[in-house]
C-alpha cells in the first residue's frame, strides 16, 4: 500500500475509487492544478490589495489575477467524472442507483464540509461576534437563496462552489432518469434549448451577481464537462488510437494545440481582468462557457493526444495535491487571511504588494494550510472515503 492509495486489480489507485471504476491520475493533476490557481489568486488578491479593473495584464499573469477560473476547472472535471455512469446507463448499461450515488456523494463531500462550516462558525462567534446559528443554513447549502444567509467572512467566501455542487448532483439522477424513456430523452432536449436561450437573453441583458455563482449561471460548463465524458465515453477509445498513430501530434503537434488552447484562455481571463470580475459576472457572463470549453478542450487533450508535455502531470507532487484540493479549497482562505493579517504586525511589508517578505508569509500559510489539509484529509476525508468505495452505484 502506498500513501493516500490502495492496490486494485494491480493498479495502484486512491482511496475511494469504488471497485472497477476508472481512474485518471492525469485528472487529478489537473485538480491539482486547480487548486493551485485558487490559492495563488487568493495571495495575490490579499498582497496586491488594489484592483486591477481597467489594467491590461498579460496573458500568463491572467492566470494569477483571474485565478478563480480554477473552479470553473473543478467543475468541468466533476461532471466529466459524475456523468460518467449515466452515459453508461443511457447506452443500455448499468441501472444508476439515485439513492446510491447521493449517498457516495454526502459521504465524499458532507463530512469534512460540515466539520470546516461547524468550526468556522464557533470561530466566526468568538472572534468576530457574530450569531452561532449564522452557519446553520450554509450546512444545507442554502446560501446559494438570497437573504437565506449571512457572510461569515473569510469563512464562507468558498462555500459557494460547493452548494453550486450540490444542486448539479441533485440534478444529475434525474437526468439519468429522464434519459431512461424516449419522451424523457425528449424533455431533456427541450429543456437544454430552453436553458440555453434563457441564458443567451439573461447573458445578454445582465446577470444578477447572485445567480451567476448558482447552477442557473454555472450549468454551462457542467453541461460542456458533461458532454465530453459521453464523447470519451462514446469515442474516445478510437480517438485515442488515431491521434497516438499521427506522426504530427506524437512529435509535438499535440502540445501545439495544448499551448494554443492555454494561451487563449489566458488571453480571455486578462479580459476578465481588464473589465474586472463582478462586471463581468454581470455584463459578460458568457465568458464562463468559452473558459469552459477551454478547459473541457485541455482535459481531452490530457487523455486523448500523445502529449509529450504531459508529463509535467505525471508528478506525483501535482497527483498529491489534487487528492488534496477539497481540504485546501475549504481551508487556505481563512489560513491565508488570518496569517497575513498577524503577520502584518510585527512585518509591515506584507501588504505592500509581492517583495521577498511577503512571498515568504504567503508561502509559511500555505504551509500552514498544506499541513492541516494532511491532516484533515487522513483523519476526516479517509475514513469516509473507505465508506464511499464501498457504496454501489
């Protein structure tokens, strides 16, 4: 046995990865990625202070300034993963259990989530005097209903990916059972037209901020995540033997097409930059569905194409914080704000933009944050992640 994994069927595969199911290391380098782009967007956010509305920066510091588009990453790869089953189903396999598969997914996600929401409460109550009870809705991922809860900032600033999350599983099943019966099949196309043009006009004449953090303004790149899965699903087997035969793409033509597709993202997160993020959420909020077909584009190249610089996602580093990514997605923000603040005191220098002083607090809480992810993920995330593989779906 290996750190984080156990043996099966000789291959070695993290904790939690159900019996047959399959598992891509590539993906979990990518949610290492993801992470990786939310944490250094939050430091830089803290550090810089200022904002960076109206500055056109350039394409690789997008990465950084724009560096939430790491969750829309996250949600792309959690609907490629999800939908999975109920391609599989709808091609005449499998029966989904619905029952099943929310019960795999309260034992992956609830755990560790309702251990942080419990704790920052107590913290939120001692420290900044607020109510107790204020965490009670986020518990149930009501935040995503206006007035329904208060900001428990920092603590709660990430908690709203994950009620996002949950209304796609809930959603999930029953698209899986609507995909069962042709009149279901049916209604599934309607109700996509109808989205899509609802969105198109919303997009178009302006989103409420508070919408375009739920699954109404999001669903776009589940759907998009959703779509590749049926196409691997369907096609990827001869894609993959077809593009591994091209002489082109096996001498780094496959990277040629990755580093367009990156540099195009880059070029549309510094658009987001240049008109700022709550701007864009409100008056260009397609941006989400090209960032997450940009995305959706790098997954399949990943595990589509002879890519000879995939393997800077084979580290083990990058493999490790993905496993990783839930407990620091719910942890570094509070870490890095309250560290950075303390660390203001006696360093003055923190927050006077990136110098050698500030790169060194920053890195000392993500060290912070890194361990207490460890910890949290052996102590919370494991054992319930032993019950999960053993759930059928």
């Amino acid at each position: 046995m290996k750190s984080g994994r156990e043996e099966k069927q000789g291959l070695s595969v993290p904790v939690g990865i159900r019996e047959g199911s399959s598992y891509f290391p590539a993906l979990e380098s990518l949610r290492g990625v993801a992470i990786l782009l939310v944490l250094v967007f939050h430091a830089d956010g803290i550090v810089r202070g200022d904002s960076l509305t109206g500055t056109r920066v350039s394409p690789m510091a997008a990465y950084v300034h724009a560096g939430h588009t790491g969750v829309t990453l996250f949600f792309v790869l959690s609907a490629f993963l999800l939908s999975r089953p109920y391609w599989s189903q709808a091609a005449g396999g499998r029966k989904v259990s619905a029952r099943q598969f929310l019960r795999r997914r309260a034992l992956r996600i609830l755990p560790l989530y309702w251990f942080v929401v419990i704790a920052s409460s107590v913290i939120y109550a001692v420290r900044e005097g607020g109510q107790l009870a204020a965490g009670i809705p986020y518990l149930f991922f009501l935040n995503s209903f206006s007035g329904v809860t208060v900001p428990m900032f920092p603590f709660s600033d990430v908690w709203w990916s994950l009620a996002t999350e949950a209304q796609f599983y809930l959603l999930l099943p029953i698209f899986g059972l609507l995909s069962l019966y042709r009149m279901g099949r049916h209604a599934i196309i309607a109700g996509g037209l109808l989205y899509a043009a609802g969105y198109a006009y919303t997009a178009w004449t302006g989103f409420d901020i508070r919408l375009a953090e739920d699954l109404t303004g999001r669903l776009p790149a589940f759907a998009i995540g959703a779509a590749a899965s049926w196409l691997y699903l369907r096609h990827g087997a001869a894609l993959k033997r077809k593009f591994h035969a091209s002489a082109r793409l096996r001498n780094g033509g496959a990277d040629l097409i990755l580093l367009a597709v990156l540099a195009a993202q880059g070029f549309l997160l510094r658009e987001v930059v240049l008109r700022g993020f709550n701007n864009a959420e409100a008056t260009w909020h397609g941006w989400h569905v090209a960032e997450a077909l940009l995305w959706t584009a790098v997954v399949l190249l990943v595990l589509l194409t002879p890519l000879r610089s995939g393997i800077l996602l084979s580290r083990s580093w990058l493999e490790a914080v993905g496993r990783l990514s839930y407990s620091l997605y719910l942890l570094h923000w509070p870490i890095l704000f309250y560290g950075l603040y303390f660390l203001s005191v006696p360093i003055p220098d923190v927050f006077r933009g990136w110098s050698s002083t500030s790169s060194a607090a920053v890195g000392a809480c993500l060290v912070v944050a890194l361990a207490l992810s460890m910890f949290t993920y052996w102590a919370i995330e494991r054992p319930f992640l032993r019950a999960k593989s053993r759930v059928p779906i």
